[in-house]
C-alpha cells in the first residue's frame, strides 16, 4: 500500500506542479524584465479553457497524430513513476535511467512523426530539428548520469542519490560538477528552453517544438503541452535529487515522502529562479550554434567520466 501511495502521489506531484512550474517561470521571467506578467497559475486556466475545445483534426492525418498527446502524457507520467521524486526509492526504481531516456524518446519519435504526419512546411521543418537535438543531446544525459553511477557504485538512481547523502564530499567533486553543467545544458535543449530553443514565439523560421504542435488545437493541444510541461519538471528534479540530493528521505512513510516534497519544492525554487535568469540574460542561439553547444556540453560528458578515473 505504501507503494501504491507513493506512485499516486509522484504522479499527482508531476502532473499538478508541471504547470504550476512553468507558470512560475513566465512570472519571475516577466519580474525580470520590469512586467508584470501572468499569475503563476495561469497555465492552469489555458489548460482548462483548451480541454474544453473540440480539437480540428485535418483530414490528411492517420491515427498517429491523433495517439500523439496520449502517449506523450502518458510516457511523461510513468516517468513520474521512475524518478526519484519524494524518495530516494520510487515505485520504478529498478527501471533507473534507461527506462527514463527510452520514455524520453519515445516521446520525442511520437511527436516527430506527428509533426510529419500532419503534411505541413514547418512540422516537417520542426520534426527534422527536434531529431537533430535528441541524437545530440541524449548521448550526454547518459554520460553525465553514468558519471555519477561510476562514483556511487550503482546505475539505479535511488542508490545514487542515496550514496551522494551519505558522501556530501562527492557533490563538490570535478566529475560531479563537470556532469551537472554537462545535464544543465542538455536539459536546456530537451525541454526547449533558452538559447536552444524559445517556448514563448512563434517565429517559423527559429522554432523547433511549437513548429511541431502547430497543427494540435483543443484538448490535444491541451495533452501536448501538460505533457511539455512534466518533461521540464521532470528534468529539474533530476537535476536537484541527483546532484543535490540532500533532504531526499529513504523511507516511504507519509512523513518521511512530506519531508521529501518540502525539499524537492525548495531546490526547485532555486534552480526556477536560476533557469528564469539565465533566460532573461542571453538571447537565443542561431541554429547551426545549437549543435556546438551540445557538442561542448558531450565533451564535458565526457571529461566528468575521465574524471572519476583520474582522480580517485
């Protein structure tokens, strides 16, 4: 039971703070800037207002671009499911990081093929991007995590996070530090964010994600940006329970999964703030830099692993 507890509250924890997440990271944005900008919860009535919509599906689509949101919500749910949120033990934890990057994946070929599916310029255009960043970026999230197994004697990322408490010198290591810059920077461009990628225009020629979702409307368009939304929050909270795992509780009692929520909630404020200047101090990259910058970022995937051999 406790089990069971544990997954209906990773999954709601996902699924609630996703939006409320990026909510929060248009307003300090905005702050920034000297607006006013929108209220934190703001994505939460768009959401509402486009899941009350009948979506327009054209007729030159197959079922591919209609199961599109479905399975993006879906695989952004399970990997809920498998990252060490609340507790250093989630309810997948035997699934560790090749479960998370194969959802991620799964994911991003699903809405790719969406993108083609539907026939127009620029979801082709976007979809040919999209593939281009993932087989850049994916290699360095697994170098990066594979890092830190090596320092912690174990690829699951409960035990990761477990070891790192119980070793706080390791956080301030050259491999660990060179490993959470090198994720940073993938995380940029996973969930489209600044400079790889600007999830607030809608200019054809520099877009990549919303050049795949322009075709969805309605409840789809709904599914595909909750679904956009997790993946951001997913990633942050790797980012904060792997790297910075102090405060995540090894038991499952309720709390115990309170006390993990309290600090999962405070790291994210901080790495919210963080990702919200960053934004607001550097302008988006030109598109043939967007492949250098991922490059750097595999290289420094690939000193953090030199690391960890050259100084034990």
């Amino acid at each position: 039971m406790d089990v069971v507890l544990l997954a209906v509250l990773q999954a709601a924890v996902v699924a609630l703070g996703a939006p409320l997440m990026v909510g929060t990271l248009r307003t300090l944005k905005a702050r920034l800037v000297g607006h006013r900008g929108p209220v934190p919860w703001q994505p939460f009535l768009d959401l509402r207002k486009l899941l009350a919509k009948t979506p327009v599906v054209s007729d030159t689509t197959s079922w591919i671009f209609r199961a599109t949101p479905y399975v993006l919500a879906g695989a952004m749910l399970v990997a809920a499911l498998a990252t060490p949120l609340l507790t250093s033990r989630p309810p997948l934890a035997f699934a560790g990081i090749i479960l998370l990057m194969s959802l991620f994946l799964l994911g991003t070929f699903f809405l790719a093929l969406a993108g083609l599916d539907a026939g127009s310029a620029f979801g082709g255009m976007g979809s040919s991007r999209e593939v281009a960043v993932a087989a850049l970026a994916e290699p360095t999230v697994m170098l990066a995590v594979f890092a830190l197994a090596l320092r912690a004697n174990t690829t699951n990322l409960g035990g990761i996070v477990e070891r790192v408490s119980a070793e706080p010198q390791l956080a301030i290591n050259p491999a660990h530090l060179l490993a959470f810059v090198a994720f940073f920077i993938v995380m940029l461009a996973e969930t489209g964010r600044l400079p790889v990628d600007n999830p607030a225009t809608h200019l054809e020629l520099t877009m990549i994600h919303e050049a795949m979702v322009l075709e969805y409307s309605g409840r789809h368009l709904a599914l595909v940006e909750w679904a956009s939304a997790m993946k951001l929050l997913v990633f942050l909270s790797l980012l904060a329970n792997l790297f910075f795992p102090w405060g995540v509780p090894a038991g499952i009692t309720p709390l115990a999964m309170l006390g993990g929520l309290l600090a999962l909630g405070a790291k994210l404020v901080v790495l919210a703030g963080a990702l919200a200047l960053l934004e607001t101090a550097i302008a988006k990259l030109r598109l043939f830099r967007v492949p250098e910058l991922l490059a750097g970022s595999f290289a420094l995937g690939v000193l953090s692993v030199s690391a960890v051999f050259l100084l034990r």
